[in-house]
C-alpha cells in the first residue's frame, strides 16, 4: 500500500530516470515531460550500470533534492549471469544512493516476486517468487530498502502491453504484429490461461502522480482485469479487420501461474481516488486505433 508524504501535488525539483530508453522508463520520461517535469534521462550509452566506476559517476550526476526512478534491468531475467548483472546493478545504485540525498526512489520491478494463488493477489500477498526474474526484482527490492534510507516507492506491474514496446513476447503487442502482417498466430495450448495487461501509459500516469505526491510502500501496476489469450488474440484480429487465422497448438510443459493470475486493483483508486487504469478491450483498442492511423498516414 502506499502512504503520501506530500498532503497535495508538489512539482519535484528534477526527475532522473535509469533506464530512460527502455519501454517503461521511455513512458514514464514521455509523461512527466509533457507535464513539465524537468527529467535527466539515462539509458545504458549515458550511464552502464555494470562498468566500473558507475556508481561514481552516477553520484556526480544526481543533484541534492532529485527524484530517481530506477527502471533499468536486463529483463526479462533467464538465468544466473542475468541475475547477476542485475544485482550488481541495483549495488552500483545503492552506492550512488549513499553520497546523495534525494527527494525520493521508485523502483519499477515487477508481480513475478509474488507466488501464485488461486484468489486475487494483493499487494499484502505472499512475495515468493517462482522465478529468476522474480528472484531478480525481490532481491533488489530488499537491496534498495535495506541500504537507502530515504523515502521509497515499489511499483509492480503485471504484463504490460502498448505501441512502442520494442519487445515481441507472447501476448498483445505480438498478436497485433502477426495479425497486421497476416501471419498466423498460434497460441500456447488453446490460450486458455487468464492474466490481468495494464496499458504502458497507465503505469507512466501512476509513477508521475507518485512523484508529485511523494508516494512510499508498494503498489501494483495491474488493471484488475483478466483475459484469455484467445479472446485477446481473437479480439485484436476482428479489431484490425485481419484475415489472419488464431489456431491452438499442444502445450509442452504445465501452464504457466495454473492458467489464471489476477489481482486486487483497489490499492490503486484507494491512493489516487479517480484514477482508473484502462481495461484491457479499452487499452488495446487505443493501441489499434493509433497503429490503423499510423498505418493511413
């Protein structure tokens, strides 16, 4: 849950962003721009987290009073040098932390640090998570708490979709690609599993009112709402008006999270009462609508 130190919106100083050219930091640094927030913002070409001698540089680089969002990571994290990478990411980021005095952090990880259910998750569940990725983000979540004493915000978003993700994995942003090219999708199984998508953009809205409110604790970036891949892929084809087929295919191995993981989005209206992230038909119907306008340019 998340606790406001400011009792109203407060513009920060500067927001420095790590992670800047990635798919969420690159939202978030759009967001807080097109409000006026005045953003440093840093991909791996501006500051390598992993080369020697980072964390000095990113201390020279942060200023008394900054707001830092750590974004930045190998992801998805597959197997043990990933892991470690990223550890020693977020310890080149501690390092930097102990020389300056920020305003506050937020740290972007993700819902793999929490273990299945067969109910809602919540941020009060259980994190165990069942996954390297998922160790990846809860290690440096307790990294951050442990070695950083300042106000500090944890954002855990579930899959994220919208139309400038770079990456092409299973699920809306792939369907959308395969079904605007007409090339079959093929789901995993029948596409029965059910998980909760949250639009990029509603993340980016959520971190900048964290900002401006100096939010701390844990937050769920999720939209409390569940589908099936098949009816996301089945949608996305009729929305496009593709000709592209969806056909199943045998599953090789178990379903992933027992076919079903959903959440408990109430955290999010409770902190910021009016604000409601976007279904996953509205947020993917926005996606479509800007790719077909694109497409008509």
């Amino acid at each position: 849950m998340l606790n406001h130190l400011n009792a109203i919106d407060k513009n920060p100083k500067r927001v420095v962003v790590l992670g800047a050219n990635g798919f969420i930091g690159g939202a978030i640094c759009k967001k807080l721009i097109s409000i006026g927030v005045e953003v440093l913002a840093l991909g791996r070409l501006e500051l390598d987290l992993l080369k020697a001698g980072a964390a000095k540089q990113l201390a020279e680089l942060l200023n008394t009073g900054d707001v830092l969002v750590f974004a930045s990571a190998r992801a998805p994290c597959k197997n043990l040098e990933m892991l470690m990478d990223n550890i020693q990411m977020a310890k080149t980021v501690c390092e930097a932390l102990k020389i300056n005095e920020l305003e506050q952090v937020i740290y972007i990880s993700s819902d793999a640090v929490y273990a299945d259910a067969d109910g809602l998750i919540s941020e009060e569940s259980c994190a165990e998570p069942e996954s390297i990725h998922g160790i990846m983000h809860l290690t440096r979540e307790v990294a951050l708490k442990q070695e950083y004493f300042g106000p500090l915000a944890i954002v855990r978003p579930t899959l994220v979709y919208g139309l400038d993700d770079p990456h092409n994995g299973y699920g809306p942003n792939r369907f959308r690609r395969l079904a605007s090219s007409l090339e079959e999708i093929v789901l995993f199984g029948e596409g029965e599993e059910r998980r909760d998508h949250v639009a990029v953009e509603d993340i980016a809205e959520l971190v900048s009112r964290m900002i401006f409110r100096k939010s701390i604790g844990v937050i769920n970036a999720v939209s409390g709402d569940v589908v099936s891949f098949r009816e996301l892929a089945d949608f996305i084809v009729s929305d496009l008006k593709s000709v592209t087929t969806v056909k199943g295919s045998i599953r090789s191995g178990l379903i992933p999270h027992n076919g079903y993981r959903a959440f408990d989005a109430k955290a999010i209206s409770e902190a910021f009462p009016g604000l409601r992230f976007k279904t996953w038909k509205q947020g993917i119907s926005r996606v479509n609508d800007f790719y077909k306008e694109q497409l008509n340019k």
